[in-house]
C-alpha cells in the first residue's frame, strides 16, 4: 500500500526522513504541500527531510531576521529578503529553505523573481538557520555555494563561512565587518524573551542611530 501525502502527520518540533525520492518526486511533492505550509523541506541525493518548527523556532528566525533588516537599513545598503524560499538546483539534486535569507551583494539579480533555481541564479549571500529543532544540512548549503551561513542554537549565534568549498567557524562576518555581530544577535534575542519583541526592536534601532548613525 502506498502513503500519499495527506495521511502524513509530523507534530512541530519533529522531523521525518524518507529515503530513495526521486528529484522528480520532491517537485511532485513541494507542489502539493504548497507555500502556505508549517513544513520545512530539505532534499539531498534521494534523502527528503519534512520538519514542522516549534513556536520558539519561529520567534526567534523572526527576530533575528528583523534585527538583520534594520542593521542593513542603518548602513544604507540596498538588499532583498527572500525568507523560507526554497532553494535548489537539479543538475546538483540538492533543496533546502532556510529559515530566512538575505540578497545583499546580488540583490539587483533576484528583484522580482518569486521563485529561484541556483543552476542559474545566485545563491544568497546570507542564510539564517535557527537550528533549535533541526539539524542545519551544511552539505546542502555548501554543494549550493551560499557563501555565509548563520546558525543560531541554545549557545547563540554561530558563523559558518564557505572557504575552499568547506565552510568555517568564523567570528565575524563579511557583511557586518565593523559590527560584534555575535554579541549583538545573542544580546538582542535573549532581550526579545524577556522584554517581549517590541521593546527589543527599539533598543536595537537606538543601538544603531548610536553606533552607525
């Protein structure tokens, strides 16, 4: 008897791994699941991973991705967000939507695309993973050649720059050179749980007029 993809349930925080899908299939499957879907999806070499993020998953990719507009905001640098997009590549059977992503050096390239293949376009020059109740697939993002990748766990903020096709810890990051980006992201996420996110952005919009106004 064959599973279709309706008789499927994965509870938030857990994850379901299926083996031997075809690329073919994951299209077929995106497809159905649609864009407005709690799932997140990663494809790599026949390996399909469906997860459903927990609340504080959601929280925290939404005030670290905030944060990031306003510090690029501040710096007067044009760049386009492009959150969960999926992003994939037939010709490398490698897919993965991360939790937000950023255009910033090649914006101009994606400005009013909807949906991207990295065979021809960009990878983003900045993905976000808040790696809470996933594992982030570093093999995916590296085979794509996102060139910085952050992930931010229950031990902060860590950055992962792709040197040599091999991605590094780094402890700052190419496109906040200038910035304690580390100490900024974790002091601000943990602000946003005890003082609630509206507070938050304003100290962080004050920190900037401060510090690079």
């Amino acid at each position: 008897m064959q599973l279709v993809l309706e008789q499927i349930i994965v509870q938030p925080g857990q994850q379901l791994l299926l083996k031997d899908i075809s690329w073919q299939q994951f299209e077929t499957i995106l497809e159905e699941l649609g864009e407005s879907r709690a799932a997140r999806l990663s494809y790599s070499d026949g390996w399909l991973e469906i997860m459903v993020p927990l609340p504080e998953h959601e929280k925290d990719k939404e005030i670290i991705g905030e944060l990031v507009r306003i510090l690029l905001d501040g710096m007067s640098i044009d760049f386009e967000v492009l959150g969960s997009t999926t992003f994939k590549s037939d010709r490398m059977r490698q897919a993965v939507e991360a939790d937000t992503c950023f255009y910033i050096q090649n914006y101009a390239a994606v400005i009013g695309k909807n949906s991207l293949d990295l065979t021809v376009d960009p990878p983003p020059d900045l993905a976000i993973e808040i790696d809470i109740t996933s594992r982030t697939k570093f093999d995916n993002y590296r085979q794509l050649s996102v060139p910085e990748l952050w992930r931010y766990t229950r031990r902060g903020l860590e950055i992962n720059l792709l040197q040599e096709g091999n991605y590094v810890v780094a402890d700052r990051s190419p496109n906040f050179p200038d910035i304690p980006i580390i100490e900024l992201i974790n002091e601000y996420v943990q602000k946003n749980l005890t003082v609630g996110r509206s507070a938050t952005i304003r100290g962080f919009r004050n920190w900037v007029r401060e510090n690079l106004g």
